[in-house]
C-alpha cells in the first residue's frame, strides 16, 4: 500500500481536523524576498501537516534567482505553502506562504484574495529584498506587519532602525522572531491579529 493510499485507509489524522467550536477563519498571507524563512515559519507554527510546494533547485535558475547571501539554499517554493494555527477556540488562521522569486510573483494575485493581512519576512543581511514586496502590499491595500527573522551571522540592528531602512509608515508594527520556534512565529501573527483590530476599530470611529 502506498503512502497516499494509507492516508486515505486510515482518514485524517485527528490534528487535522477543523474544531467543532471555531466560527471565524481569517486568511492570512506570508511574504518577503527568496530565502527569509516563510517556509520555515509556516511549518513551525501550523498544527496541521502543512502543505508546501518547495522543489529542488536548478540550472534553470541560474542567473535569474537572486542568491546573494543564500548560496547554500538548495530548494525554494514555487507555488506556496498552506497551513493553519487556530487562535483560540473561536478564531483560526489560514495561513499562505507566497514564493520569494520575482519570477513566480505571478501567483501572488491568486493567494491575496480574501487575505486580511500580511506578515513581511525581512532578513536584515538582504534588507533591499523586501523594498518591492513592501511596495506590492502597499499598492494593493493590504495591512502587514514586518517580522524581522533571526538568522545566525545576521547584523542586529534596532528594530527603529530596520524601520528607517524599509521606509515603513510609522504605525506599521515591526517585531523580532524566529521563524524557527512555534512560539515566536505564533506572537509574530498574535501581532498581526491585533493591528488589524486596531485598524478595523479605527475604521468604525472615523
């Protein structure tokens, strides 16, 4: 029996269900430039098997990918990455990992639609990846967050001064994480969920 076929023998894993008590879903999307951990960290945070599209890369990409400071990476997302983290027994995210490489930026129309927000992966050795992901979220009206990831040998500047960089407004959130911990991934969208309630009851006063 093959791997597929005992997945269906023995029917979803019990983590994969949907609670009988949740009553919003809110989709969410995940983006930055190639390599900043997008994968990583929906992996880390979903509480289902998430679901990624990441192949092996190829002489294809040579000379078109930017692999600056990346040189090791030895797969990349070519389509996205799904997963998904319930809030609390109400509220469950929708989680949608975007491809880093310009090329693949055809496929980000598909996956904003219906996104209530964004979180921006930066690394802060690459900052200049994120300028034109900041600026396709900016044009499309999509409220983000900027999620600084923690990488060994990355310079560690303020958080002010990633903030200067990125030329961000200066309500959007910024904030460390490491998109390899459950924890830190999960207050990085805990973030998010709280700037969009901050937009929305903005919103209703005006």
């Amino acid at each position: 029996m093959d791997f597929e076929s005992s997945e269906r023998a023995v029917g979803p894993r019990s983590e994969d269900v949907l609670p009988e008590t949740a009553t919003a879903a809110v989709k969410v999307v995940i983006v930055g430039g190639f390599g900043v951990g997008k994968t990583t960290l929906v992996g880390s945070v979903s509480e289902i098997r998430p679901l990624t599209t990441e192949e092996t890369m190829t002489q294809a990409g040579v000379g078109v990918d930017d692999t600056n400071g990346v040189e090791r990476k030895t797969s990349t997302t070519v389509a996205m990455d799904f997963g998904r983290i319930s809030i609390n027994e109400e509220l469950v995210l929708y989680l949608f990992g975007t491809p880093g490489q310009e090329r693949f930026w055809f496929l980000w129309r598909g996956l904003f639609e219906g996104a209530l927000g964004a979180v921006v992966l930066v690394d802060t050795r690459r900052l200049e990846v994120s300028f034109d992901v900041i600026g396709r979220l900016e044009e499309r009206g999509v409220p983000f967050v900027v999620a600084v990831n923690s990488f060994p040998d990355a310079p560690g500047y303020p958080l002010e001064e990633v903030r200067g960089a990125l030329d961000l407004a200066p309500g959007v959130p910024i904030v460390d994480c490491d998109a390899r911990l459950r924890g830190s991934a999960r207050d990085v969208l805990m973030t998010l969920m709280r700037y969009l309630q901050t937009l929305a009851l903005t919103t209703e006063a005006s």
